[in-house]
C-alpha cells in the first residue's frame, strides 16, 4: 500500500494483515487512513490468493475513533456539495460485504468510529487492558459505520442500546459479558490469536465454501427461515457438483491438507433472489 497510514502484507498461506499505522495518533481515522483501509479491504475481496484477513492497530490501541485534532471542526458539516454527498459509512468498503474471513485483533483501545468499524469484523478478539466505546452521543452525534445494525445482530437489542445510547467507556471484562466479544485476551496475544485463526481457516476451509456462507450469515437476520433454507439449496447446488465437494472428504480421509481449487472470483455463484 502506498499509504503509509495503512499496512498491508501477505504471508505463505493467503493471510492479509492490514494494520492501521497512525500510532502516535492512537490510529485515530483520518480521510487517507479510510480510503486506504477501503482499498486494502478491496484487494482482499478481489485477490483469491488473499484467503483471510486480519486487522490490527499498530502500537497500543486499535483505533481512538475520528481524528480530533482540530475538535471544533471534527464533525462541522455545512450544507452544500459536501453535506449532500456525505456517508456515515466511515469505510466505503464494510468488512462484512469482504469475501472472506476477516478478523478484528484489537489489540488496544477502541473508540467511536474505531469501535464500530471493528464491530464489522466477522470474528473479534480484543484485549483485556484497553477501553472501548461507541461513545458519539457523548460527542453530539451519533453511532455511525453501519453500527445500528451490526450491533442489534451481534449482541441483541438491550445490549446494543446500553452501549450506544450512553455513550459509556468499557472495559475489556464488561465488553466479554455484555458478547461484543468474540474472545479477550491480554493484549499482547490478541494478534498471535487472530493470525492463528485465519492461518487455520485460510489452510483448511474452502474458500468458496466460506465466501458463500459469509455472505448468508450476514444477511440471514433480514430473511425467514423459509427463505434461508431455499438459499442454502440453491448454493448447495452450485458447491456440491464441483471439485471442493470431492477434495475436501478425500482429504480429511488421507489425513492432508487440501488443496482447493475453486475461487472466490471465478466461481461465484449467481446469488438466490429471497
């Protein structure tokens, strides 16, 4: 990545790690560091080398949220061109909508807009030392980055309000009761414990298996279960007559690897209509 707020690497098994890289700024979310990560999030999608994804914080914290360098100007928004043209996206490109596992190390600090860009993350692991909070109530605004949705889904409604309607700061203990998190651990294994997740996923589950089941899961909460089970078969028709379907048995049996041969990118299937 030409962007030096955003680090991007690759490593033998198709594990990208994106690393936000503002560490004196506790990676508070400038415009570069956005358009970078919406980038770096794009590859990932559309690279079938890339199996998996993790994102981390370089330094101590994940992401302090909005960069308030300048305070009074940090949400000034007049109407005109821009106003019109505004998101409350935050990333252009979500973690859910990426093709592929991705898994949030929060290895530090999450704040705001920090906060909820890692509550898009399929699978999060935060550390037992930082602080966390969608706290923009607190700030005159308002939850952003889908979180109003990410959040009902993932913890339920009664959660979701606590967190964001008061704007509180937790700790990494309440954030483990209250589910935000998938799992927490001290700090300094929150990296090595996500890697080790998207190495394991990226090495043992087929990549077009996990592409179709991701996107189902994600948008599951919307349909019946009538219309879930009329998805399931459809896409079991595409996966169940390619060559993932044999490799993956015959590998379990012969004790190896598999070596998967279809690809996110080439063999996606034309998606059910609900």
């Amino acid at each position: 990545m030409r962007d030096e707020s955003i680090l991007f690497e690759v490593d033998d098994v198709g594990v990208a790690t994106i690393t936000l890289n503002r560490p004196d700024k506790l990676n508070a979310c400038s415009g570069d560091l956005l358009e970078g990560l919406a980038a770096a999030y794009t590859r990932c999608d559309e690279d079938d080398e890339i199996r998996a994804v993790v994102v981390t914080g370089a330094g101590r914290a994940f992401c302090a949220g909005a960069d308030m360098t300048d305070a009074a100007k940090t949400f000034e928004l007049s109407e005109g061109s821009a106003f019109d043209d505004f998101s409350a996206a935050g990333c252009a490109v979500p973690a859910f909508k990426i093709r592929k596992l991705v898994v949030a190390a929060v290895n530090g600090h999450a704040i705001g807009l920090g906060m909820t860009l890692a509550m898009q993350c399929d699978i999060r692991i935060f550390a037992l030392e930082g602080k966390y909070g969608i706290v923009q109530v607190r700030r005159g605004v308002m939850g952003d980055a889908y979180s109003h949705w990410t959040m009902v889904r993932l913890v339920g409604l009664s959660k979701a309000a606590e967190i964001m309607l008061t704007g509180r700061i937790f700790t990494g203990g309440e954030i483990e009761q209250l589910n935000v998190a998938s799992r927490v651990l001290p700090s300094d294994e929150v990296l090595p414990a996500a890697l080790a997740i998207a190495r394991d996923t990226a090495i043992h589950a087929a990549p077009l298996s996990i592409a179709v089941s991701k996107k189902l899961l994600w948008e599951s909460a919307a349909l019946t279960p009538e219309q879930v089970e009329a998805k399931e078969t459809e896409l079991h028709k595409h996966i169940m007559s390619r060559p993932d379907a044999i490799e993956g048995p015959v590998a379990h049996v012969e004790r190896r690897q598999p070596n998967w041969s279809l690809r996110v990118g080439r063999d996606w299937p034309k998606w059910p209509e609900d």
